[in-house]
C-alpha cells in the first residue's frame, strides 16, 4: 500500500508543478487552486507513503519519476527543448531509479 500511496503522492507533485507555471505568479485562480491542492495531496499522500518505505528511498523514487514526469510534460505540452545532454541525464535518473528499485536493500524497511 505505501508504493501506491508513493505513486499517488508522485502524480500529485506532477501535476502541481505543471499548473504552477500556469498559475503566473499565483495571479490566476483556477490554475493556483489546482496547485495548492496537488501539493496537499502530494504532502499527505507521501506522509503515509514513509510508514512503509524508507524517507531516502522515498524521496529518491518521488524526486526521480517526478524529474522525468515534469521534464516530458514540460517538453510535449509546453514546448520546452530537451538537448542531447539533457535527455542523457533523464535516462541516467531513469536508471537510478531501476537500480534503488531493484537492486538495493535499502529498500528493505
């Protein structure tokens, strides 16, 4: 349950962090609304997620796909370029991942 909870609070961040450009300073209603309260769902969401995992392996999977998730958003819907040099990072964070994932005890809470 604490990796579902680890991915809601992750799909929660994503979101949040897309509608805070849109948001323009906080200076439009709707977009700052849905902001606020996908940060308060990512927050409670990772909360409960770390009474089963581990805060380091947490924050490294949150902040990992989240890097990723932003960064594809950020380039189909809101027109950012992504150069060599930085698609060659998202795999290397990519990679980290798989490897906290699949091949670390630190996982083992």
């Amino acid at each position: 349950m604490s990796y579902l909870y680890l991915a809601i609070a992750i799909v929660a961040e994503v979101i949040a962090t897309s509608f805070l450009k849109q948001s323009e300073g906080f200076t439009r209603g709707l977009p700052t609304a849905i902001m606020a309260v996908g940060y308060g769902v990512a927050f409670y969401c990772l909360s409960l997620a770390l009474r089963g995992i581990p805060t380091g392996v947490a924050y490294a999977i949150w902040s990992g796909v989240g890097i990723v998730l932003i960064a594809a958003i950020a380039w189909i819907f809101q027109g950012q370029k992504l150069d060599l040099p930085a698609m060659i990072g998202i795999v290397l964070i990519m990679a980290g991942v798989i490897v906290l994932n699949l091949f670390s005890q630190s996982s083992a809470h």
